[in-house]
C-alpha cells in the first residue's frame, strides 16, 4: 500500500511587533489586535511587545530582535530612532516595518507609507526591504533629521492642530518673520573637506524630503541610501526682507538665495563656541562645542515601496 508524502509546511515568518502605548495609539480607530490580525491571516506568527520607561525598543530590540524575520514599529519616529539604534549594535538585524501611530511623522511621510494602520502593517507583508542611510551623532544614532535652531524647536513644540487651523504656509512665515530676530550661532562646518563658517540660526542634516517638519525637498533630490546627506545652513537675514526672501525660496523649494548654503556630504563636523541644542528624529539632544556626524551608508533595511 503506497502512502502519500506530507506536504512539509514552510514555516511561518516571525514578525516582532513593538509597539509604543504613548505615541498615538488611543486616537487611532485600528487597534494592536487588528494589526495583529492582519500579519495573522498572511500566514506570519506575530509577537508583540510594549514598549516602558524600563524596557524601552532599543533594549527590546538587542534583547530579541535575532528571533524574528521582521522588526515592526507600531509608534511614531521616535520610536523608530530607538529602535533602529538597537539594530546598529547588531550583527544581521533583521529588516524594519514602520506602522506610524505617533503625533510627528516625518519618516513614514517621506516613505510614502501609509497613515491608516492596517494598510502600513500590510505593505510590510506585500513590499521588500531596501536599504536606508543611518546617521552617527556623536555616541549615537539618528534616522533621518538632526537640526539646531530656529525652526527645530518651533516645529516639534506647536501644536499639529495650531498649523493646520492657520494653514501651513502661514505658519511657516510667521516663523519666518521672526528670523532676523533669533538668535544666531558662530559656527564652522567641515564637510567632506570643504568649509562653512558663519552666524547660522538654523543648520540641518537630513535623509528625508521632510526637514524639521517645516520644509520640503523634492523627491527626486533625496536618496535613501546614496551615502550622503542634504546639509541645509541658513545665515542670519540682514533685515526683514532679507528674511521673507529666504522663506520664499524654501516655500517653492528652489533655495536658491544668498542667506541659504545647500549641499550634500557623509561626513560633517560642526564646531560652536558653546553647546547647542539638536533635536534627533524630532526629540531633544544636548550637544557639545563640537558634533561629529557621519553617514552609515545602507545600514539597515526599511520594508517600503
């Protein structure tokens, strides 16, 4: 009597869901299950873990992260840098799907992922895995934006609903407006062998079409893993004038103007008479006199389309 041989079962890919209870999730309609479902009924096994002030995602990641095919983020971008600076201490970490739940979501904006849960957890089934630059900060690790100055802390401490009540180009002049009146920073910059020097309010190296939550670039002048980054340096406007034809420049994207500096390198040194204040992937950093930032060129993987 001949038996028929099993089918052997491929197995099932492991999905290491980790998920920030505090960064939007309770106004969103889709739940942790309903994620969870979705990975579910396209055959993967799903693992969820929640992020605390004692186990936060870069330990979670080092912890576990080898055990499983997928890394997915169910937070915002801070959420993400945690994360990713978990995969940096790793030998083959596994590639990264971002569910973006958080009030500042730059990155997921920039990857043209989407804003409704169920449809970012499954194009983390459906796409592939493509490299992405990781920025060094010093000691540690920033994903896609570091930035001091004037539009840094006006982006991350207003209100989302304050800039979409008064329209965001306004919002945007009216920081604007203020630009010769902010205070300035003398700095030198060395990028690439070249030099900047100049009293700058506002500097930022990006991997992103989305700068400091304000600006744009177009999609066509950023490469997620080309090894190098868009440095942006603005001087400080003469007047206020001076000031508004800088913004116009930004608004239309073309930047070209005297008071802006544009180009793009992998290895930046900023070098300040006193410590500045940065903000990595929207949250707050302390830096030195001197900053030492470098480009990581495809170190991680990023599901997306």
């Amino acid at each position: 009597m001949a038996f028929k041989k099993k089918k052997r079962l491929k197995p099932k890919k492991r999905v290491m869901l980790i998920v920030n209870p505090k960064a939007g999730m309770k106004y969103k309609k889709t739940s942790v299950s309903d994620i969870a479902e979705v990975f579910a009924k396209h055959k993967y096994e799903v693992a969820t873990y929640f992020t605390s002030p004692e186990y936060g995602a870069e330990f979670l990641v080092k912890e576990h992260a080898k055990d499983f095919d997928i890394v997915a983020c169910c937070g915002g971008d801070g959420t993400v840098n945690e994360i990713i600076g978990g995969m940096m201490k790793l030998e083959n970490a596994p590639p990264l799907g971002y569910i973006p739940t958080g009030s500042t979501n730059d990155l997921a904006s920039s990857l043209r992922l989407s804003s409704n849960s169920k449809k970012a957890a499954k194009t983390i089934i459906t796409e592939q895995a493509k490299p992405f630059d990781v920025g060094s900060f010093d000691d540690g690790y920033f994903v896609y934006i570091a930035s001091f100055g004037a539009f840094t802390e006006v982006s991350y401490n207003t209100p989302r609903k304050a800039k979409n009540m008064f329209g965001h180009a306004a919002y945007v002049f009216g920081a604007i407006k203020s630009l010769n009146k902010i205070r300035s920073y003398q700095i030198k910059v060395e990028a690439d062998g070249k030099e900047y020097e100049n009293e700058y309010v506002f500097g930022s190296v990006t991997n992103s079409t989305s700068v400091a939550g304000t600006f744009h670039f177009e999609s066509n002048m950023v490469d997620f893993a080309d090894g190098k980054y868009e440095v942006m340096l603005i001087k400080r406007p003469k007047n206020l004038f001076n000031a508004f034809a800088t913004g116009f420049s930004m608004i239309n994207r073309s930047f070209k103007n005297e008071n802006i500096e544009l180009f793009h390198a992998s290895d930046i040194k900023f070098y300040c008479e006193e410590p500045l204040d940065w903000a990595l992937d929207g949250e707050h950093k302390r830096g030195g006199t001197t900053v030492s930032i470098k480009n990581n060129q495809c170190a991680v993987q990023i599901i997306r389309k």
